[in-house]
C-alpha cells in the first residue's frame, strides 16, 4: 500500500508535534511525504500535480494541527482546488474511489476540552463531520483519526510514544527502526 502524507502546518518549523510526526513518516517504505506550505507558500495550487499525487497512492493522511475547528486555510483552499467536480466527486468524477482517508491532527487542548460539557461542546467526531462528508461524496473511505490533543504540555517522552502510535495505525504495521 502506498501511502501520501499531505502536511498543512504554516509554521513547520516551530511545530514539535507535526515537525516530529512528518520526520517520522519521511524515514517509512512506501511514504511520500507532502508539504503544502513548502510546496506553494503563495497558495497557488498545482492542481494537476495534486491529482496525479492522489491518484499514485492508495492512503490518503492529511496531517495538520486543528485550528479553530478545522484545518489551516491552506489544506482548505487545497481540498477546495484539487478536489473537483468531475474529478473527485460527480458523474465522471470517480479517481479517488476505493482510497482511504485518515486525518492526523493535533490540538493545544485536552482532550476533555472535546466533550459535550467539555468547554469547546463538541466532540472530535462532530468537529470532524465535513471531512467525513468529504471522504462520502469523493469514494473513499474515512479511516478513524488520529488525535493528540494536550500537545502544549507534552513530554518528549510522550511524543515519543504518540508518534510511533501513529505511525502504526497509519501504516498498520510495527515502526521501522
């Protein structure tokens, strides 16, 4: 199974968490790694190469940090760009049936911040509904996210460990040493 990782942080550089989580998925068989940010700081999207990505792996991980509810503006304006009718979604648009989709973000809060009585009231699976709309109307499949939440107080111990989880139920296997 190939596997493409798309990562939408616009801060790369002084992220902990997506900074440790993309070096870990760079040093996997069977992994390309995309960096949005690096690929089009000026938001002006390949579409063409972005699809003949897609179309080339049969996972699909968008890596990001969850801000305001979402992701950053950049893997929005992706989605909304690459992601086209007659392409993607709609009678012809077939190319990314049978694809899996997982997401793979990370939050400052806690997770008891995404509870019901939580102070932000709704769960990761409410927040997370247009993604799974996404992953229906394009065919694919939407696998179960991977969520750190709490990153801000985060031991190196911890990440540590977070990262291999997430490389293993990313890749469904054991990480490579």
């Amino acid at each position: 199974m190939k596997t493409l990782v798309i990562v939408a942080h616009p801060d790369l550089t002084n992220s902990r968490i997506n900074r440790t989580w993309m070096h870990a998925f760079q040093q996997q068989e069977n992994v390309m790694v995309h960096d949005l940010y690096a690929a089009y700081p000026d938001f002006k999207i390949d579409v063409k190469r972005e699809q003949e990505l897609l179309m080339a792996h049969d996972r699909i991980v968008l890596q990001f940090p969850f801000f305001w509810y979402s992701s950053p503006a950049l893997l929005k304006l992706w989605q909304d760009e690459v992601l086209a009718y007659g392409w993607a979604y709609g009678q012809a648009g077939t190319r990314l049936h049978g694809k899996e989709l997982l997401l793979a973000f990370s939050t400052g809060g806690p997770a008891e911040a995404y509870q019901p009585s939580g102070l932000n009231r709704f769960t990761f699976d409410q927040l997370t509904t247009p993604f799974q709309a996404m992953a229906n109307l394009t065919g694919m499949t939407f696998l179960p996210p991977y969520i750190l939440s709490g990153v801000r107080t985060l031991s190196d111990e911890a990440l540590a460990k977070a990262t291999a989880s997430l490389i293993e139920q990313t890749l469904q296997v054991p990480i490579r040493k």
